[in-house]
C-alpha cells in the first residue's frame, strides 16, 4: 500500500516531466554502457595476460651436443632450486609435435623443414613469478645451456628467410624467419613474401617470448626465454587502458548524478505544493522523500537496463561476427550474472546518489 | 490546549514577529486572532506548527513544549493539528475524495480506514455528492469545505484556520463559520485567524487582538472593534 502510493507518485513524476527523466535515462545509459564495454575488455585482457602468466616462464633450451647425462644432471639442477614449482622436460620430436599442432592448416611452411630443428628444452614454473629474472641469470653460463639459439636456428632452417617486420599484438616487432613462443609451442614465422603472418597472429598478446635478434627485449639471452617482461608491458598497458577508461567512466557518472539530480530538482519543484500539504498534514520526512529516491533510482535502473542490452548485443556481435574472422583476438563475453549485477548496481548508485543531492539541496522539511 | 510564555520570534534583520506574547487557550476553546497584516497572527500560526523556532520564550501544545520536541516527532506534532487556509491548498489534479485521504495517506493509515472515514467526513462537511469532482469543479466555499474536512478527518484535538473565509463572499463564510463552530462543539479547541469584522461581531467567543508583535487585547465574548 505504501510502496504502491510512493511508487505511483514517482511513476507521476517521471512521465510529467518525461525529457529530463528520457535524457537523465539517457546519459546514465551512456556511462553504463561504456562502464560495461569497459568491463568486457578488462575481462578478456586479465583472461589473456592471466594466461600469459600461469604459462610457461622460464625455458631453457638446450644444446643439440648435450649428452643424456648431461641433460639429466640439469633437469636435478633445476628440480632442486628453491624458486622452482615444476619442471618439464621437452624433447625435440615433442617440440616438433607441438609446433605441428599449433601450426595446423599451415603445414605447408613445416614441410618447407628438413630435419627437426627445434632443440630439446626445459619448461620452468616457478613458485613466484617476480623471480623470473633471477632464476634465468643461474642458466646464463650453463655449458648446456645452448645460448645462441637463434644463429644456430636460421642456419638450420630459413637461409632464405626475408627480413619483414611482422608485429605481434603487443606491438613487438619480429622479423620473419624466427623463432617465439606460442601457447608453449616453439614456432616459426615463415618468411612468406604474400605477408601471411597467421602463424603469427595465433600469438597471444604476451605469449611470445624468444624471437630473432635484437628485435624482441624478452630475450635475455638467446636461449632462455621469461615470458615476464611482455606480461608486464601488456599489464601496464591494460593499466593505463584502464585508469583512462575509469576516468572517462567516473566524468560520465558525475554527468548523469548532476542530471538526475536535476530532473529531482525539477520534479521536487513542480510537486511542491504537494510537499507542503504532506508536511502540514503530518507525513514524515522520509514520507516526503520516497517518492523523489525512487524516481532517481527508477531512473538509474532504466537506464542501466539499456546499457545491459546494448552491451550484450555489442559483445555478441563482437564475439560471433569479429572473433569468428580474427580467432586470435580469442574474445570472450564476461559472464552475464556478475555483468547485469555491476551495471545495474551501478545505474542504482547513480540514481540514489543524483536523488540524494537533490534532496538534501532543495527539500528542506 | 496553546501555552506561549513570553514568546518573541524577530526575523532577521531586526524585523520585529512577536514580541512577548503570552497567551493561554485552553482545551474546547474557541478564539479569534484579529489583527491587521503585519501585526504577527501568521507568525504565531506559523511557531504552533513549529515550522520555525521562537527567539525567546516558550510554547506548549497539548502539553507538549515544542523546544524540547526532537526533530523526528514534528510530524507527529503536526498530525494532532488541523490546518485550513486562506488559499485552501487543495491539490488540484485530484478529486475531492484523493485530497481528504492525502491527508490520511501521509500518515500511513491502512486503506480500508480511509474508505470509510473520507465519505463520512464528506457528509459532514455536506459535500457528500461532490466526491469525485476535482477542485476546478467546485464553488470557492466548497473547496474550503473540502479544506476543513482534510483538516478534521484525523479528528485532531485543535484546528487552526489562517484566514479560512478570506476568499469567500459573507453568506458562504457563514457556511464556513458553521462548520467551524459544529467542530469546536465537538470538543476540538479551534483557533482562527482572521480579518473578517463582521463575524468576529456575530460569534461574540474569545478575541486575541495582535498589533506590531504584541497582544493588545484579550477578551472572552470580545468584538473585532
């Protein structure tokens, strides 16, 4: 009974004053759904550099010279470090298998192989990953440990690889006819004259470690690899993304609390003769604003509602229609529940809080 | 039933309200507050209701002293007190039914009890074939009518009119002057503000006479003069 009094005086409110309420709906609408697209890229960055980060993070090749013993007496050597969680061992015809399958449809650049060049390695998974840099240095003068990998990989396998900047999604420059690391695979970019850099794009932003030659700051030495650095630059980039998109998220929100406060304002002024009838006949000061919260947060909610549907049409476009070309970008949509309760919740705080501000300006009771 | 001890209210700058005003109504009483404008009869509705605080002195309601109300119970002061008025407040996108049970709304009475006691009210104050018309519709001594029934449905012990026949020509503020007296016989203490000489003359009940802020006369059976 009382809900449905307060209710039908808010619902009066909004339609009697309908294109504040339709552009305070409009701008909180805009803020949300920018929030919520915000969300949606923040999501899939943390999925990807989350990936990045729980892969691999040290690897060590090996010498195609070294003996088994040799390798044995490495693979204790690193079992036996404090720093180490896991170690694995990758032999060469696994590197190879590998590389196949990370390659499939694009066989034709392995077959263009003689022989298996991939050297033999060590995947480290470390306990900590702030001590990538420090384990990787104990590996730097292993007699094992091949330290010229990528010399010793052209000789073998691309004497003719064009020299083609190709770029990986972080904006690393690699040069065509190298080695890095994909989803754990060890693999070649072929120096295709058309550009064909899919081998290429299959490379996560962050995944790729070693490449050929200078171009690529994540090589510590040529034969042992740390996916930390790319993973930092990536997640300080995500940061930067990320302070601007919350700021321009934070302007929009004070935007919309002014306009519904406005709206509030508004309403409060045309119902004011209301407002001193309720006050002389004895209705409580919460009585009195009840009806004004809930047209702000009304509001708010409407407008977040919009928001949700157009993010959710926005992602599935982006995920059916874009991914589907471009399977590398590898997007995915956040999951619904967690999406509805964060902009919804958001447009209720918008609502509550521009209502707020209104009531405690311009009601006086 | 009304206490104010040595109340004076100045607004600032130095515009003088009322200044020492003492007066007793007691419960089941009938008074005029005369006066021209100016000389403080707003300002002593307006400090019964609390909507502001006296400078000095202090005001007793019911046996409630309004200094030592807390905030939170100022609503609940006001519902004990009808209140009528020269412009009648009447909300005019509603019917006459909705504005009586407004008041009864406010105070979160359950429903059923206000479909029984608008009606009721309405018969009372002889507008019983009138409630679904909207306040446009209605005769200025009508939508007065409506006024006075919003003010007494909550059958509140003291009625306060300001000016309440000010808009209306005499033989309907004689209409308006019966009802009031068929309430104050009903035991409710009605005080009444007002300009209206002619019948302050005819009642013959309690005068309170305000000039410039100060009580300048108090008498039972008074005339306007």
């Amino acid at each position: 009974m009382r809900f449905r009094f307060f209710f039908s005086e808010a619902l009066d409110s909004l339609t009697r004053n309908w294109v504040m309420s339709v552009a305070a709906i409009v701008t909180v609408l805009v803020s949300m759904f920018v929030l919520g697209i915000g969300a949606f890229v923040f999501f899939n960055l943390q999925n990807a550099t989350s990936g990045v980060r729980n892969k691999l993070e040290i690897e060590v090749f090996i010498k195609n010279a070294a003996s088994q013993d040799q390798i044995n007496q490495l693979g204790d050597q690193i079992k036996s470090m404090p720093e180490v969680k896991d170690v694995n061992f990758v032999s060469k015809d696994e590197a190879l298998n590998r590389l196949r399958e990370s390659m499939k449809g694009h066989e034709d650049v392995l077959n263009a192989l003689s022989g298996n060049p991939l050297p033999a390695s060590y995947e480290i998974f470390l306990k900590d990953q702030n001590n990538i840099d420090s384990v990787a240095r104990k590996f730097y003068t292993n007699p094992v440990v091949d330290n010229d990998i990528s010399s010793h990989l052209n000789a073998d396998l691309s004497p003719s690889a064009t020299s083609m900047p190709v770029s990986a999604g972080d904006g690393t420059k690699f040069t065509a006819g190298m080695y890095f690391r994909i989803d754990n695979e060890v693999m070649r970019v072929s120096g295709d004259p058309n550009g064909d850099t899919v081998p290429m794009a299959r490379a996560q932003v962050g995944t790729t470690a070693a490449a050929h030659g200078a171009h690529s700051e994540i090589v510590n030495t040529d034969g042992i690899k740390t996916g930390g650095e790319t993973t930092d630059r990536v997640l300080k980039a995500t940061n930067y993304i990320l302070i601007g998109g919350a700021g321009f998220v934070a302007l929009l929100a004070v935007a919309s609390i002014l306009l519904i406060s406005n709206t509030i304002r508004l309403s409060i002024f045309a119902r004011r003769r209301e407002v001193e009838i309720m006050r002389l006949v004895g209705a409580t000061n919460w009585f009195i604003r009840w009806p004004f919260v809930m047209e702000g947060v009304f509001t708010g909610l409407v407008g977040a509602t919009g928001a949700v549907i157009m993010v959710l049409l926005v992602q599935n476009f982006f995920v059916n229609n874009i991914v589907e070309q471009m399977p590398f970008l590898g997007a995915e949509t956040v999951p619904l529940f967690w999406l509805l309760l964060f902009i919804i919740g958001g447009g209720g705080v918008l609502g509550s809080v521009g209502s707020g501000l209104a009531l405690r300006r311009f009601l006086k009771i | 039933m009304i206490r104010f001890e040595n109340v004076t209210k100045t607004y600032d700058p130095n515009i003088i309200g009322l200044e020492d005003v003492s007066v007793h109504i007691e419960r089941g009483e009938f008074a005029f507050l005369v006066g021209h404008s100016g000389s403080g009869k707003s300002t002593f509705i307006r400090l019964l209701l609390k909507e502001f605080e006296p400078s000095e002195g202090s005001i007793t309601v019911a046996g409630r002293n309004l200094q030592r109300m807390r905030r939170a119970a100022v609503p609940h002061h006001r519902r004990s007190i009808g209140c009528v008025f020269q412009d009648f407040k009447l909300l005019p996108n509603r019917t006459v039914a909705e504005n009586v049970a407004y008041a009864l709304r406010v105070t979160g009475q359950p429903a059923r009890s206000i479909r029984r006691k608008v009606p009721e009210i309405l018969q009372l104050v002889g507008l019983g074939d009138k409630m679904s018309n909207r306040p446009d519709e209605l005769s200025a001594g009508e939508q007065q009518r409506v006024s006075v029934a919003r003010a007494f449905v909550n059958h509140p012990s003291l009625l306060v009119a300001d000016e309440p026949t000010g808009n209306l020509d005499p033989d309907t503020s004689v209409g308006i002057m019966q009802l009031l007296y068929r309430i104050n016989r009903t035991g409710t203490t009605v005080l009444m503000a007002t300009h209206d000489r002619e019948m302050v003359d005819k009642m013959r009940k309690r005068v309170i006479a305000l000039g410039g802020g100060k009580v300048i006369r108090d008498e039972d059976k008074g005339l306007y003069r």
